[in-house]
C-alpha cells in the first residue's frame, strides 16, 4: 500500500456557524474511519487547513468528493507526498477549533508558522504541517 499525506486549505464560502463544521467533521470523520483515513481538519473562519493521510487512491478520491463541496472554495492544494508512516495515526479527522484551544495558544502557532494576520495559503509545506502539529491536542507522531 503507497501512504501518502495529503495538505490543502481554502475559504468557507459563506459563514459557517461552529455547531455546522463540528457536523461536518463528524460525517467527515465516519467516513474515513471507514476508509482507512487519518488526519486533522483547523477551521478559523473563513479559514480550513486539513491534512488527510492514507492510501494513495483512497485519498485521491475523498479530495475529489472535497473539491466538490460548495461549502468553500479557493482550494490550494499545499502538498500530495508519499509518508512512510502517519502523524494523526488515531483520528479519524481530529477538529480543531481555536475557541477549544488555551487562551493565546493560537494566536501563538500562528505567529510561529501561520502569519498574522492567519494566512494559510502562504505556507510553506514544512510550515502547514509543523502548524496542525501544534494544533493537535495531546500526543502525536513527533516527525525526524
Ligand atoms: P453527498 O453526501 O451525497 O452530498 C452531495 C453533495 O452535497 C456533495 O457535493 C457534498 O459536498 C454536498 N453537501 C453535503 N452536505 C452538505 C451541506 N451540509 N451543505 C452543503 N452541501 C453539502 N468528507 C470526507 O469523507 N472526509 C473528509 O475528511 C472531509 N473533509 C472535509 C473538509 C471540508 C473543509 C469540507 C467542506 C468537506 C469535507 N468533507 C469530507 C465532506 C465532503 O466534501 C463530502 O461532503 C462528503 O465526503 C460526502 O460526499 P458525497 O459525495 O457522498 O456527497
């Protein structure tokens, strides 16, 4: 099996209440539970970055499905790459909000990896990542 990572952020189309992307992560999440998928979905508004990881084809399918979706736009793909191993290796699509995170943290992971103002398309690959590792609450696969 080819594993791959897959990285992409775009824009909300129109504004999301909180209570409409937790739904949305939850059938993402069933879905790719079912599917073999792991990763983490950040959402501040108008803002998504999401990593998916898994099999090459199963990956590439569950983006088209996402490319579809008329609930955003302006979709820029930040890296498709093969991975020995995955770094959200337990979630099946792990929601972060900053609303959930400690006063200041993201505005402090922003700093270091997302700029301010938030600007999610001008992330380096290296970057995007190291930005949803710090976002991801508890313990991940920590990268060499
Ligand atoms: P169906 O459920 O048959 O829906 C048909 C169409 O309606 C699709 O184009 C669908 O995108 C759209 N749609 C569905 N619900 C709504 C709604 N509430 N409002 C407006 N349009 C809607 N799916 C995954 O499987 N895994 C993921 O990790 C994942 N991450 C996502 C991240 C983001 C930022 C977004 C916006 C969506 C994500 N989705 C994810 C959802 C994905 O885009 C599809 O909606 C979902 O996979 C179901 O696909 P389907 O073809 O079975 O569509």
């Amino acid at each position: 099996m080819l594993l791959t990572r897959l990285l992409y952020t775009s824009q909300a189309t129109r504004a999301l209440e909180l209570t409409a992307v937790r739904e949305l992560n939850d059938l993402a999440q069933a879905k790719n539970r079912a599917d073999g998928i792991t990763g983490l979905l950040g959402y501040n508004d108008p803002f998504f970055v999401q990593c998916l990881e898994g099999p090459r084809s199963v990956v590439s399918r569950t983006m088209e499905r996402i490319y579809r979706d008329p609930r955003h736009s302006a979709i820029t793909l930040i890296e498709f790459a093969e991975v020995k191993e995955r770094v959200f290796g337990d979630w099946g699509m792990k929601l972060v909000l900053p609303g959930d995170m400690a006063p200041g943290e993201f505005r402090r992971v922003c700093e270091l990896y997302g700029g301010v103002p938030f600007s999610p398309s001008r992330m380096t690959v290296g970057n995007a990542l190291r930005f949803l590792l710090e976002l991801a609450p508890g313990p991940v696969r920590v990268l060499g």
